[in-house]
C-alpha cells in the first residue's frame, strides 16, 4: 500500500506550523472537562450511543476464582464473539480497521476477527488520576517537542492538541511503578518454527525508586534492565538503560553486559531503528512496547479520533492452561485466541523528517482513548510500501489498576514472519508489582553482578 502522498505532504506542513507554537498546558476552563464530560484521564466518558459504552470507572474488583497471585483469570468467560471479520467481509468494516488489519485479512487464509462486546475495563489509581488532571494545566512541551516542562509524573497531556502530545501519553504512561515480569519472546519461520527467547524484565520509575530524589537525574524518565534467562547460549546478556526524557539534550543511556566477555559496555545502538534484543532482525529498538523513545526524527500530526477495532480484553492470551504451540502459529498467532472490541482510538501520523534516517518512513499510532496506550501501528518503508503490521493485545491488570500488554505482536508483511514478546503461560511469576529498587540497583556495577556468568 503506498503512502498517501497529499496526506503526508500536509502533515509536513502542520508540523512545521507547530513548531514555532508553544504546545502544552490547557486552560483551567478547559481542564474542568476533566472528571466531568472527560474521564480523568481524556477519554470521552459518554458512549456513542451503540456499540461503545460510557466508562463508569473500569475494571477495578478482581473476578470470581482470581487468587491475589498475579495469574489473570478471565473476567468474561462466557461471552462468544458478536461476528466475525474475514476476507468474506472485510470490505464492510474497512473504515474501522487499519490498513495493516486489513492487509493481514487479505494476506492470510485463515486470519480473522472475532469482535466482541466493547466493555471499557481500563483504570488507573487515583493517585495517577489526580496527577493526570494537574498535568493538565502546567505540563508544556519544550525544545521543539523533545522533552517535557514542569513535569514529574502520570500523563502529562490528558487533553492533547496535537499529535506529539498523544505520543508522550504513550510513551509516559503509568505501568505500575516499579513490577519485574519474566516473559518469553518468539520469532517464528515462515512455516511456524520458533524457539522461545526468555527474559526477566524490570521497570522502575525515578519516581517509585526507594531512595527517590527529586534533584537527581531530573531528566531520567524511568529505570530497565532485561536479562535474558534462556536459552542458554544466550542466558546471562544483560541489557540496562536509563531512560531520559529529553533524548536530544542527553541521549538514552543504555550498557549491555555479555556473558561470554564478562563485560559491559556502553550500548549506543539500543534506540530508534537500532535491532530489537534477540529479535532475528524483526523489530528495532523502538518498537519495544509497540513505541519508545526519542520522537525527534519524525514529524507528527494528529489526524483526530474514529472508532476502531483494537485487540482489548485479551486474557485468553495469558490462560495459564494453553502451551506456546496453542498460540504460535505460522503467520501469525492463533486467532482464535484474540478479542477485539469497538472503541474510540486517536490517529497519530508520524513521517520521517527530511534529512533523517530510519527503516520506518511513516508509522501510523492508533491509540486507546482510555488508557493512552498504542493499539495498533502500521509502519511504511521508504517507497511508501505497508511493511509491518504491530498489535498490542491490552488488558486491565485488575488488583493494580494498570492497563498493559498481554501480548504485543510484530507482524512482517513482506517475509510472512513476525515477532510476538510478553508470552507468560508457561512462565513462573510472570508478573511482580511493587518491586523495592533503589538507584544503586541501575548502575553499570549493578548491572556486572546482575551477570549469572
């Protein structure tokens, strides 16, 4: 599918009409909407009327047979999907899908749609509400768009203006704080053969550090390390970075420790379309957690709001009795596996700025209303051709009122691969909220001894 070449043209030019404007804070007026016609977060709180229901406060009261014990039960197990999207009739719910959807319909005989009852499940504590509304009025965004004034925590940009507001929702958003999961990663052949890469994974925000000081590191967003754990030639690789805000003023900061040398050295290529961690060529550096980092080398404009089927309410993907060879398919995973609700997502076109390098010349970001989380992004190659296809399959994480990932895939429309990263149904502890970390615990010392060889 080639690029929309009158599109891209006016998103150039929107783009550079902003930059010159002061972006940012709204008015107290505006701000009012906020817990009011707004849900706390930005999302409208009112349904359409149909199929999108009003949000009445999420998902917050864990379901029957849920044990406190971080295996997610599913809160809806007897509802069966309303119909179905296939290449029967695909055309017809066309204006309500992505383009990359669409092409992986008509690629893939057996991929399909089940869509299911829209339930609006997703919440933050009130904590994360109430900094969200404060933000509203006081967080801007400064040096052309790269960094964040007047900002600590939460999101920052509830009633965004433009696109780049909505992308630093995403990139911000509250994930828990501090929560260490041990996840599994797969790369399958076109034919469907995979081996499964594992790693444990934590994430702490300066904010929830232990030893938190608000004079240190200001321009440090959060903490990760991942180390990956199998198989074993690779176990042991350790991957740390320090995740600043304004990435232009002070690049991210990332080290990798190797087992094999027992050393750690400083990782320049871990951002933009650096290789994505034992990802066989797969994904690049940021599109872990569907879009991370710096946003300086594209330009970004906000194409506005529809209504779209997005993967939502995933827990069948995480049901502690399926295998990986239950959901690994070749092509793609198996669908049968996936939900799909009816929400209202933002249209974030991002185009690569001239003079600029990345594969990625256009990524179009539909983002959740309600949780500020991408739900789905196609991406473009140079000659405007549609490349890769990524789908995060979100649920409500109930006891810790945090909406995530389930599962983010990547698909690869031309090789007839893709990647698939989050897997947890043969894993143990997958996910641990609360996590007592302090800075010390996200030094280049620490990151030696985290080494298991």
């Amino acid at each position: 599918m080639k690029l929309n070449k009158k599109l891209l043209a006016t998103g150039v030019l929107a783009a550079s009409m902003l930059a010159g404007q002061a972006w940012g804070a709204v008015s107290a007026a505006e701000a009012a909407k906020l817990g009011d016609s707004l849900t706390p977060m930005g999302a409208e709180k009112a349904g359409n009327g149909g199929d999108i229901p009003a949000w009445t406060g999420g998902l917050t009261t864990p379901p029957a047979g849920y044990k406190g014990d971080g295996i997610y039960v599913n809160p809806f197990p007897n509802e069966k999907p309303k119909f179905v999207i296939d290449r029967s009739n695909v055309d017809q719910y066309a204006d309500k899908l992505s383009p990359g959807q669409v092409a992986m319909i008509k690629k893939y005989d057996d991929y399909f749609m089940p869509v299911y009852e829209t339930h609006r499940t997703a919440t933050y504590p009130d904590e994360v509400m109430k900094q969200t509304v404060a933000n509203a009025t006081k967080v801007e965004l400064i040096k052309d768009g790269n960094g964040l004034g007047n900002y600590e925590s939460a999101t920052p940009f509830p009633i965004p203006k433009n696109g780049l507001e909505v992308i630093w929702n995403h990139i911000t958003r509250y994930r828990g704080g501090a929560v260490q999961r041990n996840v599994g990663q797969v790369t399958p052949t076109a034919d469907g053969a995979y081996s499964v890469v594992k790693f444990q994974d934590e994430i702490t925000w300066r904010t929830y550090l232990k030893d938190y000081d608000p004079a240190e590191d200001p321009n440090v967003l959060f903490y990760f390390k991942q180390a990956i754990t199998a198989p074993a030639r690779l176990a042991g690789n350790v991957l740390l970075v320090h995740e600043t805000i304004d990435q232009v003023a002070e690049p991210r900061r990332a080290w990798v420790y190797n087992a094999g040398q027992r050393r750690v050295r400083r990782a320049p290529q871990v951002a933009y379309d650096g290789p994505g961690t034992a990802a066989d060529g797969l994904r690049t550096s940021d599109n872990f957690d569907m879009f991370n980092g710096a946003p300086d080398r594209y330009n970004w404009e906000l194409l506005g709001k529809k209504e779209m089927y997005i993967p939502y309410n995933s827990y069948k993907l995480v049901d502690r009795s399926l295998t990986y060879d239950q959901i690994v398919k070749a092509g793609h995973i198996n669908q049968d596996l996936t939900r799909y609700e009816l929400h209202r997502v933002w249209h974030v076109r991002a185009t690569l700025k001239e003079g600029e390098r990345h594969i990625y010349a256009q990524r179009d970001f539909f983002i959740d209303e309600d949780t500020w989380q991408a739900a789905v992004i196609d991406h473009y190659d140079g000659r405007g051709e549609l490349w890769r296809v990524a789908e995060a399959h979100a649920m409500q994480f109930y006891d810790q009122d945090v909406p995530w990932y389930a599962l983010e895939v990547l698909y690869d429309l031309l090789s007839g691969r893709y990647l698939a990263l989050g897997l947890t149904n043969e894993e143990n502890n997958p996910y641990t909220f609360g996590v007592e970390r302090s800075s010390r615990d996200y030094t280049p010392a620490a990151l030696r001894r985290a080494g298991t060889r």
